[in-house]
C-alpha cells in the first residue's frame, strides 16, 4: 500500500493509514466495519474514482494485508510520532502529519476536513485516540501499574523480632533443625515408608529435647509450655503430619498424664513418654459420639477383689476412632471412659490402658484397626480400638480429679459432676491453642507462596505495553491483602491466648476455655480460606504438587474439626458470654443498672447520631477507635439480642435445649462478634506498644485492613441496625481498596519478616528473586 502508484500520486491518502492500521493490527474487519469504513470514503469528495476503489480494495476482510505490510505501515507511521509529545492527538492528526511528510507544499483543505470523519470514525469503533497511540509507541506506555514495585519501608529484621517476641532463639533452633537433609520433605505413595520416616523426624525431634519442653525438670523436661507452643508452632512450616504426630506423642498423651494424673504417673512415665521410648495415643473420640465427651460409652467397671478395672467396648459406637499414633506405633493410650462402680456411673474419668507388648503385638483384649489412607496428614496411623474386658491396675487410673479409694468408694475433690468433668477437659485446653497456632503456620506458608509468586509473575498489560506482575492488579489484591492482615492479627491474638492459658486461675478458667474455642474456630476456618485463595491465585502452579499448596490445604481441612467442630465450638463461645452476661445483670443493682442504660445512651449519642452513621473522611475511616466502636456495638447488640431471642422462646413454653436450637445461627454470631473483637483489640494493642516507626506504620495499615475487612463483610448487619449508611459501606469498600494498593508494595517483606525458610516452603515459585 506504502509504495503504491495512488498513494505517490496522491500523499493525501496517508491521512487513512493510521485507522487502516489499527482495523487491521486489531482482528479481521467485520462487516459493519467494512460498512463504516465505506461510508467514511463515500464523503470524501475530493477523492477520485480510482482513489476510492484503492482504498476499499484495501478493506476487503477476504484479502488482508500481510504481516509485513503491516509491519511496513506502521514504520512508516512511526515517522511521524514523538515518544515525549502529548498523547491527546487523534488518529486524524497523525494522518495528516503524514500527509506533510509526504509533500513539500501545505496540507490541502480538504485533507483537514476530513478530520471530524475520521474522528467519528473512531468512536463508532470504539477506539480510544490515546489508547490507540500506544499501539504505534508502545515504549512510551508507563501506566501507574506498570510502575508499582515491591519496595522495603521498614526492617524486616525488626518486625520478625517483634513477632517471634522472647522465643526467638528455639524458633531458630527448631528452623535450624528442620533444615537440615534428614528432614527433606518425602515423596512417597506408600503410607507404610510415610509413617516410618514421620516417626524418624519424631525420634530425632524428642533427641533434641524438643518434645519434653513442656514437662518438669525432674522429668527431663524445660517446664516451659510457652516454648513448647512456640516448638509446635515452628513445626508447622515443615510437614503437617509430623506436627499432629508429634503433638499427639508430646501434646495429648504426655499431657494428659501430666494435667491429669499425680505424682507416681508422671516419675513413672512422663521421662519415656518424652524421648519416646514410650509412644502412645490419646483415645477420646468414639465412633458416635466426637465433640460429645459426656456421651462416650466405653466402660471403666471397678473390680472390688482385685482393685482393678475392666475397660470395655460396649458396642461399636462406642469403639475409639482416628486415634493418632494407634494404628501402628502406640503403645498405650489415655482412655476416657464412664467410670461404673457397683453399677453406678460416675461420668467420664482417664485411664492409661496398656496396648502393645515390647514387640510390638497387640495385647490381649485389644483390636487395632487401621483407618487407612485419609484426604490428608498420611504420615500420621490412625487407628480404631476396641476393648474386649481389658483389664488395668488400680494405679492406671490418672486421678488428679477423681479417684477410687481403698475400700472401693468414689473420690473427688470436686463434688459437682460438671464442675470436674469440665475441669478435667480444661486442663486439656492446650490442644486448642496447638492447633490454631500449627494452622497459621500453614497459612503464612501459603501466603508467602501466594504473594511471592504475584509479585514475580506477570500476566497482560495494557495494549502494546509490558506485562504487568499479578499481584498489581487491584482483583488480586483483594485477595490476598487481606489475608495476609489476618495471618498478622492472628499471630499477636494467639500470643495473647497463649499467655492467658499460661498464667490462667480457677476464676478466669472457664472465659479462656471459650477464647480457646473462638480463636481455634476462627484461625482454623480462615486456615482453609486463605490456602484455597493461595491455591487459585497461583494459578495452575498453585494446583502442582511442587510448590506445596496441595498438601498445605489437604492437612489443614481437618483442622476445623480437631479438637472439637468449629460450629459447636463457637455455640460454646456464645455459652459461654451468654453465661457471663446473665450473671453481669443478676449482680447489677439500680444503680448498675441505671449505669447500663446510659451507657447504651451514650452510644446511641456518640455513635449513632447522623452525622456520624454518614460520615465518610478517610480520617474517621481509618481511626482505629470507630473500628472498635464499632466491633464493640456489634458483640454488645448480637449477645443482648440473642438472650433476648433465648428468654422469649423459653417463656413461651419451649424446652431450653430447642430454644438453643432455634437461635443457633443467631448464637455463632455470638462468638463471631466476641472473638473478632477480642482480635482486634490484640491487634490495636500490638501496634500502640510498637516502637520502631516503620514497624509501626505497616502494622497500623494492616490493622486497619483487618477492621475494615470484617465491618466490609458484616456491611449487612450494619445497614440493617442503622449503624451506617450505604454511603458509609461505599466509603469503607473504597477505603479497603486503597489499603490494599498501599500495602501491596509491602507485601514481600510482610511474608518474609516470617523467615520461613526456603527449604521448609519447598516451593520453585517461592524462591526469592
């Protein structure tokens, strides 16, 4: 076309090539293109005949130009552009400067009237003249994308100092163990070559010393449960099974013995139990009857003539299943069953029942069973176990709590039946703080996965211009941003969970019992959201077995229902702060009373007037006391609510047990609210008592995009009690997004302030770049 006879007879028709190019770089002409294109030509008067019919056998979508006369054309084009002039040219403007370039004298007349033509030829294509540009010059393309990089405003070394706390030396330790060969992460298809080398890492992690932290000195233990949590924690950037092995071993066989039994049980086994010379389960859950303990049906009968007792299986509900370490490798286990004395039940009690003899054979009385393959955590045998009139000494009994005496009477120093069986399984309370802990692991292992890669990988961009990294898109964001608020939020929450538990009394044990449960339910379930979302954003690298994401996701679903499901979980947080609420206004007289309602007055002044229910600066936006206010108002109004709910269907006649039905759903937002604030004030705490100023600022951006987070998802409740206004949920979803943007550029240090180190994440698509 460039060097044909019309164009040298007539430099006039170079004012088409610019849109000629762009109709045909772009796809192949339509018919209504065709048709507009035609319509154009039809105008031009000054147009010959023959001109006319060049130009339409130029648009002939049969006939397309070639790849290098396309190439041609828009050398030619580049002639006339400037890679630092304006970008508010039309294509008609830069036909024209071809025009010039092409003849000495002035461009014609009717060479410029052609350009409101052209130029409503362009918006019936729908071409934008600055998009358009960039196709000739797509160099000088620099959107704000384009040019959002990974920067460092703070020091990483400080912030993972700020979150390992005191225990940043065992934290190093257990890394330092873990990544050494012998613990190089195992490929293997055979569940039997699995659980062997799982065991191995076990028998090298008790060497260390690691596994009797917890236990007292005299017992060669550290008597140190905060480190012990802390070594569980760490555990969980390496392989999950051998996390669950290794808390079931240390965490709830060895604890049970010692939380639940006295001093001859704890010289007599806690010291094997520690090195694992002696591995053993922890035999709770029965076929029929899982978060349920009080309905359990193995049998403990007291034997008067041989001070003894017959642990029995009833029936095959009540056989023990998905029993850790059973299947295979323990050799005792902490039985709970219903304690019968001359035919009296006095509830559930523990027993340590022997279940293997020295070679590793089943003792009389007792069936193991293999669970099998499972959906994940294969390095771990579960087992079921039945009992066949398998008899135990007297001693085998832990009895810290209960007890059989001499003349064969039961004995407790607890006399209220609840009040024991609820402080027996308070003791064991620890494993819902091992758990949630082990599953933020896994989520900053996929998070550090997830966000490494985005920032490495790069997926379109604007028209003629580079490919833009993922993780600038404002969609991914979204998705990732937020999470990775909530793995930080959740990190000072647990820490503050943990050190409850730790200096917990018998008055506040029963409120740290339904954090315990709240914070598990909460961790663990946004465990399984978060490794979903790392998964599909990594695309189909995120689906291969070689970056881990797989079995990260795979053992962290059963995590919701360990130690207790979720959703009952949280029904027993909602209990729990029904209990606390019932029992605040049984001791408020009239002037607590009076105190009360005006401080609902109060909050309807200052919080729900309409100025502030509209107000939508991001100054008030971002101000973390209108978040807590917020959370608070929400907790305060659910709870009232649904004791409210609760006291109105009881007085109406129904029984209390189908009230509690009725208002489940209402009593999970019970705990929902009361856990998120209880997170967020963890989370606010932690950032007013950080000093390093640059620490400082991204934790307060990452609390922010926590609160607002959870206001943005509880939007709906917030609309209907007149908290806010829709234009106030529009601002905060604007807000969020804009935070999401800031905190994108600090997103890579965030996952590496973690110090996961790259051989435990095992990911090609992790590695630092």
């Amino acid at each position: 076309m460039i060097n044909s006879k019309p164009l040298k007879e007539n430099p006039n028709l170079f004012v088409f090539l610019p849109i000629y190019y762009l109709v045909w770089s772009d796809t192949l002409l339509t018919n209504e293109e065709v048709d507009l294109l035609k319509d154009l030509l039809s105008k031009q008067s000054w147009l010959k005949e023959n001109e006319k019919t060049f130009l339409l056998d130029h648009l002939d979508p049969s006939n397309p130009p070639s790849t290098d006369d396309l190439k041609l054309w828009l050398e030619e084009i580049r002639k006339v552009l400037n890679k630092d002039q304006a970008t508010s040219e039309t294509l008609a403007d830069i036909g024209i400067r071809l025009v010039n370039l092409h003849q000495d004298n002035h461009t014609a007349n009717n060479v410029i009237q052609v350009r409101d033509n052209i130029h409503a030829i362009e918006e019936r294509l729908g071409l934008i003249s600055k998009e358009s540009l960039y196709q000739f010059m797509p160099e000088s393309r620099k959107t704000i994308m384009q040019q959002r990089k990974t920067q460092q405003n703070f020091n990483i070394d400080t912030l993972a100092k700020i979150l390992d706390g005191e225990h940043t030396d065992i934290i190093n330790q257990v890394k330092s163990v873990l990544s050494d060969p012998s613990f190089k992460y195992i490929e293997t298809d055979s569940l039997s070559e699995y659980r062997e080398k799982v065991l191995q890492w076990c028998q090298q992690l008790a060497k260390q010393g690691f596994g009797a932290m917890g236990y007292p000195t005299a017992y060669g233990g550290k008597d140190d449960m905060a480190r012990y949590f802390t070594v569980m924690e760490t555990l969980s950037y390496h392989d999950l099974s051998l996390v669950i092995k290794f808390g079931v071993q240390f965490g709830l066989f060895g604890m049970s013995i010692y939380f639940l039994g006295t001093e001859k049980h704890h010289k007599k086994y806690l010291h094997d139990v520690g090195t694992l010379q002696l591995p053993g389960c922890f035999a709770m859950t029965e076929t029929g009857h899982g978060s349920n303990v009080k309905g359990i049906e193995t049998t403990a009968t007291y034997n008067h003539s041989k001070r003894s007792f017959i642990i029995h299986t009833p029936n095959s509900q009540a056989q023990k299943e998905y029993i850790g370490n059973a299947a295979l490798h323990g050799k005792m286990a902490t039985v709970f069953a219903k304690l019968v004395i001359d035919g009296k039940d006095y509830g559930v009690n523990a027993f340590l029942v022997p279940l293997r003899d020295a070679n590793e054979k089943t003792l009389p009385g007792v069936t193991i069973e293999d669970c099998g393959r499972k959906m994940g955590l294969n390095g771990v045998d579960n087992g079921k176990i039945i009992f066949n009139e398998v008899e135990i000494p007297h001693e085998n009994m832990l009895d810290r709590f209960a007890s059989v005496t001499e003349d064969g009477k039961f004995h407790s120093p607890i006399t209220s039946d609840n009040r024991r069986f609820f402080t027996m399984l308070g003791t064991l309370v620890g494993g819902r703080i091992g758990i949630p802990r082990s599953g933020l692991s896994a989520t900053k292992s996929g998070l550090t996965i997830a966000i490494r890669y985005g920032d490495q990988r790069k997926q379109f961009g604007p028209e003629g211009g580079a490919e833009v990294p993922i993780l600038n898109y404002r969609s991914h964001q979204r998705r990732l941003m937020p999470l990775l608020a909530n793995a930080y939020a959740l990190h000072f929450a647990l820490q503050y969970l943990t050190n409850r538990f730790l200096t917990r009394t018998d008055d506040d044990i029963q409120e740290i019992e339904a954090l315990a449960a709240g914070l598990k339910s909460f961790a663990t379930w946004n465990t399984t959201q978060s490794l979903q979302e790392c998964r599909e954003a990594c695309g189909g690298k995120g689906y291969l077995s070689e970056n881990r994401i797989d079995r990260l996701k795979n053992d962290t679903e059963i995590y919701t229902t360990f130690e207790g499901d979720n959703t009952v979980l949280m029904q027993l947080v909602a209990k729990s702060r029904l209990s606390e609420f019932k029992q605040e206004f049984s001791n408020m007289d009239l002037f607590g009373m009076l105190n009360y309602l005006a401080g609902q007055a109060k909050t309807s002044f200052s919080e729900m007037n309409p100025l502030i229910v509209r107000k939508t600066d991001e100054e008030h936006l971002l101000d973390p006391e209108f978040h807590l206010n917020a959370f608070k108002y929400r907790e305060r109004h659910i709870l009232t609510s649904a004791a409210k709910r609760l006291k109105r269907h009881i007085d109406s006649g129904m029984d209390s047990f189908d009230a509690f039905n009725v208002t489940q759903h209402h009593l999970i937002a019970v705990g929902f609210a009361y856990i998120e604030r209880i997170i967020l004030e963890q989370f606010q705490l932690q950032v007013e008592k950080t000093e390093d100023e640059g620490c400082k600022r991204i934790l307060k951006k990452l609390c922010q995009l926590f609160a607002l987070s959870q206001i943005d998802r509880n939007k709906g409740w917030y609309l209907e009690n007149d908290y806010m206004t829709g234009a106030k949920t529009k601002a905060i979803r604007k807000t969020l997004n804009q935070l999401c943007w800031d905190i994108r550029q600090d997103a890579v240090p965030l996952v590496n302030a973690f110090k996961i180190p790259d051989v435990l994440l095992s990911a090609p698509i992790a590695v630092k770049g």
